[in-house]
C-alpha cells in the first residue's frame, strides 16, 4: 500500500496521497505562467496568424459603394505579387539596406568604444556617463525627431545658420542628405542602449585574467583587442541582430521628418509603405503582405548574419 499523510485543520482529517501534492507542485509553474501566455498569445501570436491570414485574401465589395455586401476569398500569392510589383515598396527595402549597412557598424563600433572607455581602469564617474549615454534612448523617437528637426530645419537650426555665416551651405533634409539625417538620430538614441549590453558582457568577465595580462606587461590596447574584444563577442552579435531588425522597422522617425522634409515621401520606408497602402490606400489585405514580407526580411538578414559569424567564430 502506498503511503498516506494526515493533515490535521480543526476537527477535520484530510487524507492526502504525496502524488496529488506532487501533480499541485507541477500545476503551479502554468499556473503563475497562465496570464503572460494569454497576453503572450493575443498581443502577439493571434496578430501574426492574422496579418498572415490576410495576406492571403482577397476581398471584393460589391456596388459601386459596397452597399451589397463584402465577400472575401483565398487569393493565394496575388497579394505578395501585387506588394513586390510596388516599385516604391522595393526602394524603401533598398534604401533601409544601405541604411543599415553604414548606420549599424557605426553604431555598434561607437556603442563598443564607448563600453571599453567606461570599463577601462582609468575611467571616472562610469556610473554617471553609463547614465548620460543611456539617456537618450529614454526620449521617445517622435520626441527625439522633434528635437533633432530643430537642428535640420533651415531658419531654425543654429548649425545651418552658423554655416552660412561661414560661407558653406548645408541641407540635412535634402534628398541626398536626409537618409543620414534619420541615421544620426538613430545612432543618438541607440547607441547608450547597445553600450551597456556590452558593459553587462565585459562585467562577466573574470578579473583573473586583467590581473594576469598585467602582470605579463599587457597595455590597455592589448587587455581590448586579445581579451575584453573576443570576450564579448556574443553580446556584439546580440546587439548588431536586434540593429539589422530595428532597422527595417524604421517609421516614427521618417513620418515625423516627413512634415518638414520634401525628399521623404509616404514611402520612404518599408513600414512607412505598409501603413500607407493599410491607412491611406485602405488595401489592408496587400499591407499585410507587405509586413509578412518585411519580416522575412528581417529574419532572412539576420539567419545569415548568425551564420557568417558562427562560421567565422569556429
């Protein structure tokens, strides 16, 4: 017979098998899990299956208004063909790649001097420069647009008009300038956030090894390059996947440039594209192609950038 338990509550007596309390233990991990799988599931996952859903519809109003009625039906890939034939949508796919390409080197490299200075053994008051740098990245992007437009934006910017004092004209909002523009916002905003990524990763290492790198004559440039560089290489490769996606999802900055800005248009961007042809073209059926397809993107760049780090890793 297997053995019991008594608990004893008042004049009562439960019996109680250890096999019931063993199944209460492993109901409450799900339990406490219950209300963040529920969210989890209805913010994030029942969105997805439903951009994905119709992506793959189409649908047809009949009437000249719609007055007799809506009928939706499987449109197989007309959707994604009519996305890619949008020559704008194509641009703005190209231009966040050029975009990416030299904004997120530039970002991770100043996010990595900058936790390497903090770090280093002669720094003072990292705490209060960890702070300075994160700061910004606090400021909601449409407010940190807001300010930095007062910088572009002739007859406003001191910088264009202390230029001009000098002789060289500058245009932060021209149609050859205007992409860097945004890239030096998102540089300003991100970088103090990347940096203590990668201080959280230089933290993790052991002091043995700066004691012993010091005690074999090792300067500073080489405790960087031989030691803390290789050391923190998986936080380097976290920080340059979540730019390659953020990338791609580029929209508050262009909308907000848009206003004052001629060279960006409703389609600057391929998020700004998909909200274009959902809000002001309500074609929300090819809009949800076009995010399925920015998320493809975004997770296509990135498998290939795990795999050439992993196989330069090796």
């Amino acid at each position: 017979m297997s053995e019991t338990r008594t608990i004893v509550t008042g004049d009562a007596r439960v019996r109680r098998r250890p096999g019931v309390r063993q199944a209460a233990v492993s109901r409450a991990p799900w339990i406490l899990l219950a209300p963040f799988l529920a969210l989890f599931v209805l913010t994030f996952i029942l969105p997805i299956l439903v951009a994905i859903g119709s992506s793959f519809t189409r649908v047809q109003r009949g009437g000249l208004f719609g007055e007799e009625g809506v009928t939706s039906s499987f449109a197989w890939f007309e959707n994604y063909a009519l996305a890619l034939a949008d020559g704008n949508f194509i641009a703005s796919i190209g231009r966040m790649l050029l975009f990416g390409v030299v904004q997120v080197p530039v970002m991770i490299v100043a996010a990595t001097l900058l936790a390497l200075l903090l770090e280093s053994a002669s720094a003072m008051w990292p705490g209060f420069f960890r702070a300075v740098y994160f700061m910004p990245y606090g400021i909601p992007g449409v407010i940190a647009t807001i300010l930095w437009s007062f910088l572009y934006v002739p007859g406003l910017s001191p910088v264009v008009d202390v230029a001009s004092w000098m002789g060289i004209e500058i245009d932060f909002l021209g149609a050859g300038s205007v992409l860097w523009s945004i890239a030096n916002i998102v540089t300003w905003t991100y970088v103090g956030y990347n940096m203590l990524i990668i201080v959280a990763q230089l933290k993790a290492i052991p002091g043995e090894l700066y004691e012993a790198a010091r005690i074999d004559g090792a300067s500073a440039f080489r405790i960087a390059t031989s030691i803390q560089l290789p050391l923190i290489a998986p936080a380097l490769v976290l920080t340059t996947v979540f730019s390659i996606i953020g990338t791609l999802q580029l929209f508050a900055e262009a909308e907000v440039l848009k206003t004052v800005a001629p060279a960006i248009d409703t389609q600057y961007t391929p998020n700004l594209s998909a909200y274009t042809t959902a809000f002001a073209y309500n074609d929300y059926n090819v809009a949800a192609a076009q995010a399925v397809l920015i998320a493809l993107a975004a997770f296509v760049l990135s498998f290939l950038f795990l795999r050439v780090t992993n196989r330069s890793g090796r």
